[in-house]
C-alpha cells in the first residue's frame, strides 16, 4: 500500500494486519576473538547460550546495578554481536562499552544502518523480500533459525530489499520482526503506518522507551525489566549485585511501572495525584499526595486515552488517580483521572 494511513487504521493493521514503519534504533555491533566473553560480563543476559541467529533481551548496567542500556542482543557468529536500542542511546552505549575494555580483543563499532519494523498478525511468517536459501551474512545464516524464533540472514543484500538480518520482536502480546540493513525498503504488501499508531501499542504492550520510561536512574526491577533481560544463572556481570539482591528480596521496589487508562489527554511529565492522602500524614489537605508521574502518553482506537508511568507500591492497581500538569501546585487540579492498571493493557 503507498503512503501512510491514518492512525486508526495503522492501528488495526498493527493489531491485526500486516503493518510496517521505519523504526528509530541504534546498532553497535561487537566482534573479535574476546566478543562473547567480553559481552558476558557486561550484560545481564547469558549470551553464550546463544546459538548463530539467536537473540535475547539484555540490560547494560552501571557498576552500581542502575541502566546504562536496554539492548536486543543478536548473534551473528562465533565472535560477532548486534546489540540494538533506542535512537541516541548508539553513542553512550558505544562509550559505555569502551570504557571496559581495557585488554580485550573486540572491535565496538556503531553501524549506520536502518530498521523496518513489522508488526500483525496477519504478517507473513518470514519476509518475501528474504531469500530462503543458506547465505553467510556476517556469520549468520537464512533457513531454519527464523521458523524457531531466531534471527534471520538476508541471502543478498538485493534480494532482500536491503535488509542484513532479520530479528523477531516480542513484548506484552505486540509480536513481529525488525528488518535491519544499510538500507532497508519497505516490504511489498505492507500498510505503512505513522509514529502515532505505533505509540499506542507501544505503550498498550507497556514497551518501556529511552527517554520516556528509561534513563540512568533507572532500577531495572522497577521497569519490569528483569524477567525477559537477566539471567541468573550466569557468571557475574556488571551491575549485578542490585539485580540479585532485589530479586532476593521479592523485587520489592519503591515504584513500578504501570498502564494508565486516562479520562482524557495528558503530557509526559505530569503528576499522578492521589487525592485521597495527605502530603504529611495527620495534616489532611486538598492537594493530595503525589504518587508518580506519567512517562508516555498516546490515544488508542480500542481504549481511548492510554498511559504509561510510575506508581509508588502503596499504589493498588485499580486506584484512580488525578493527573496534575508539572508545573500545577496546590488546588490547581485537573479534570484527567488515570485508573492504575498492569501492563499489557486490555482495559478490564
């Protein structure tokens, strides 16, 4: 289909069509004899399970357990790795990774490459663009590694409209594949849809996104990254003290990240007011107690209004919430309610 459709029907086709986008991501590539050693010890997940064309969700960690990255790992061979992330996190995460490798033999290069997203569920299993035949391409190779969840190599660059590899994407009941390449054509068949129906079930599926629900402060628990990102049966790793000791302890954390259903449009930023509580316990007032902020805001076909944010622990789910501008103080209060549920989002 030419030219982007509307958000309404971009949503559909991304819920239950065949959609495609250009999406925003960074890919720093990893490779050298000391690669899977090196990656092993500064991510959280365990990537020498990885097989040729796997792929995992992994955290890049300060020494003091916070974010310093959430990456997809790829591997494309024996001692090569793609680890891919959101637009702007390239350069810190390539800074980050640098920074430790005093005596290793890794080369840490950012590529300039693009990503196609596709999303639906009526997408075809494996792109017709790709060729199916056994094609080295940076150690990877096409066959039977995408029908089993793994990555997929492009058998030429032209015939697969180009795109290199091929990585599947999962998170929350949003499912489909990324197209990675130097340059990657939209695939034929697609509806191409805008960043608008995109953001709606990024944050339906409570996708967390640099710079809106991630930054270096960041308890990797608090995000609800840990299940699908860390290993815990791994050697040690950067950062891992916090994780296992939160995790020891029940991953009981200040704040969680949860879905909002919001009466109305809100900004990133704003307030999560609970009017009920007071600011000093035994000192009733009319402001209420601030008990979050609101990270990602977008409006959804099927629930309307939807958010993404962090909620204290006192919260429970299904508490309702004012919702403050930033700036608002006192009784400057504001006609959007947020109700607090788990994420994905299916609005019961």
């Amino acid at each position: 289909m030419s030219g982007i459709v509307g958000q309404d029907e971009g949503y559909s086709a991304l819920r239950d069509g065949f959609a495609a986008f250009r999406l925003e991501r960074d890919i720093v590539r990893v490779a050298g004899p000391d690669a899977q050693g090196y990656l092993q010890g500064q991510t959280s997940q365990d990537v020498a399970k990885l097989d040729d064309g796997d792929w995992a969700w992994a955290l890049v960690l300060q020494p003091q357990g916070k974010l310093d990255a959430f990456v997809r790992v790829l591997r494309l061979g024996h001692d090569e790795f793609l680890l891919d992330t959101d637009a702007g996190m390239g350069p810190p995460l390539l800074a980050r990774l640098s920074r430790f490798q005093l005596r290793t033999k890794v080369d840490i290069d950012q590529l300039d490459w693009q990503v196609v997203a596709v999303r639906g569920a009526d997408r075809p299993e494996r792109p017709a663009q790709l060729s199916a035949s056994s094609a080295a391409v940076g150690g990877a190779t096409a066959g039977g590694a995408a029908a089993a969840g793994g990555a997929a190599a492009a058998g030429g660059a032209a015939a697969a409209g180009g795109a290199t590899v091929v990585v599947p994407f999962e998170w929350g009941g949003l499912a489909g594949y990324d197209l990675f390449g130097p340059s990657v054509a939209m695939p034929p068949g697609a509806t191409t849809v805008d960043a608008e129906a995109y953001e709606a079930v990024r944050v339906e599926a409570g996708f967390p996104r640099h710079g809106h629900e991630l930054d270096e402060r960041t308890i990797p628990a608090e995000a609800g990254l840990v299940e699908a990102s860390v290993s815990f049966t791994k050697g040690c790793y950067t950062g891992q003290e916090l994780v296992a000791r939160i995790d020891s302890r029940g991953s009981n954390v200040p704040r969680r990240l949860r879905g909002l259903l919001l009466s109305g449009p809100a900004d990133s930023g704003a307030r999560l007011v609970d009017l009920a509580a007071a600011e000093v316990p035994g000192s009733p007032g009319s402001a209420g107690k601030e008990v979050g902020r609101l990270t990602s805001v977008a409006r959804s076909p099927r629930l309307g209004w939807v958010g993404l944010g962090y909620v204290g622990r006192s919260v429970e789910l299904g508490a309702t919430l004012a919702v403050r501008d930033a700036g608002d103080e006192g009784d400057n209060r504001s006609d959007v309610q947020a109700r607090v549920q788990l994420l994905p989002l299916s609005g019961r």
